[in-house]
C-alpha cells in the first residue's frame, strides 16, 4: 500500500481497555474524496477506531498521519486547533446547542477557528443553502425535524473545509427516508467538493453506497 498518495494513513494501531484488547494494529489508508465506511459487528472496535483517526482518543501504539501530520503526537491546544481546522464530525446524535440558530450552530467551529464573524456565517448561509435548509438559517434546532438538525450538523462539520469529516452512525436516529436522503447527501458532497468521509455504520445499505468498506471483526480489518 503507498501510504505516501494517502490523505489519512494509520499504521498498527493498537488500543486496549485495561486487559481487554480493542484494536489489534489496525492499518487504514484513505485518499482525498473517497467515501470509507468501517462496518462490523457491535464491539468489533469501529467507534473506537474512528475516535482514534479523528483524534478524540490516542492510540496506545501506532501512528496516525493526517495531510502530512502525525496527529498521535498532538497534545492539549496544538491537538483541538488541529482538529478544529481539518476534522468535521458528524454523530448519531446531532448534538446541536439548542440556544442556538442553525446558522449560529454552523458558525461556531469557523468563529472557535478564528474566521470573521461575517464571512464565517456567509459560508455558513451558502452551506445550509446547499443542504437545502436556506428558510431554516433562523430556526433553533427545536424547530426542525430530525433530517434537518442532522443536515445542519453536516453544515457545521463542512465549515472549515475539513480534509475529512468522520461520521459514526449519522444515520441510527433517522428514519428510512432521512437516512437515505443524508446518505446521498455524502455522495453528492463527496464529487462536489472532492470531501473525503469516513463512516462507521451499521447501515448495510449506507455502506454499499460508498467508495470502499472496511469490515471489522475483533479489532482488526479482515
């Protein structure tokens, strides 16, 4: 495999909880605009796995590279800045601030990034538009459907044009219809804007839509 093509790489990527092994060297490469989905069995580690990649959580071996970076290393301010400017985040939950407009809570990683205020939400505008919120840019997040606050939390994933947006179960709260309507949501932004995606899903369906699908069994990539 050349890892030097490769947008993100991870290499023998191990975690354990105490005695119990999670991940057993994991190996992942993934290149710009391509879909990934990680699918398995529940407890095959894909949660685990994908906090690894998007540096929420540190490995306790192997080394993870992201647009040149090994992120592993990062710590404190260096590692939320850097993950700030090139990881969007997608989860099951939307986890919305409900005090907050659609617009405001797409706004938010852009203002924590340091971007003006005005041309923050104006990308922000031009984003909901194109997920086709544009007369939803006021409403709080009670006053949208669960297909709506889930695609406003793509918005704010989008925001600062992020190598990659990782995504685990973005579908498990949505109903067939919204589910299959973000899954193609993920296509068209993929050939759009060339945005690579990494999805953890239990959704086969969702998987076979993607570019390529890693299945997890027992901590390890079969």
């Amino acid at each position: 495999m050349n890892y030097f093509s490769h947008m993100l790489t991870a290499k023998g990527i191990t975690k354990n909880y105490g005695t119990l092994p999670v991940l057993r060297g994991v190996d992942v490469a993934i290149q710009q605009g391509e879909i990934v989905s990680i699918a398995g069995s529940s407890g095959a580690g894909k949660s685990t796995l994908l906090h690894i990649l998007g540096t929420l959580d540190k490995p306790d071996a192997g080394e993870v590279t992201l647009n040149g970076s090994r992120v592993d290393t990062l710590s404190g301010k260096k590692l939320a800045a850097f993950r700030n400017r090139h990881i969007g985040f997608v989860f099951q939950f939307h986890h919305l601030l409900p005090e907050f407009t659609a617009i405001e809570n797409v706004s938010i990683p852009g203002w924590i990034a340091g971007m003006p205020k005005k041309a923050t939400e104006q990308r922000a505008a031009e984003l909901l538009q194109a997920l086709g919120l544009g007369s939803r840019l006021q409403h709080k997040p009670q006053q949208l459907s669960g297909g709506e606050q889930q695609r406003v939390a793509v918005a704010r994933a989008l925001i600062n044009n992020p190598a990659i947006v990782m995504a685990d179960e973005p579908t498990g709260n949505l109903d067939s219809a919204n589910a299959k309507e973000l899954h193609q949501l993920f296509i068209n932004l993929s050939k759009k804007m060339n945005q690579a995606f990494l999805i953890v899903t239990h959704n086969e369906e969702l998987a076979q839509m993607s570019d390529r699908i890693l299945h997890m069994k027992d901590g390890q990539i079969v």
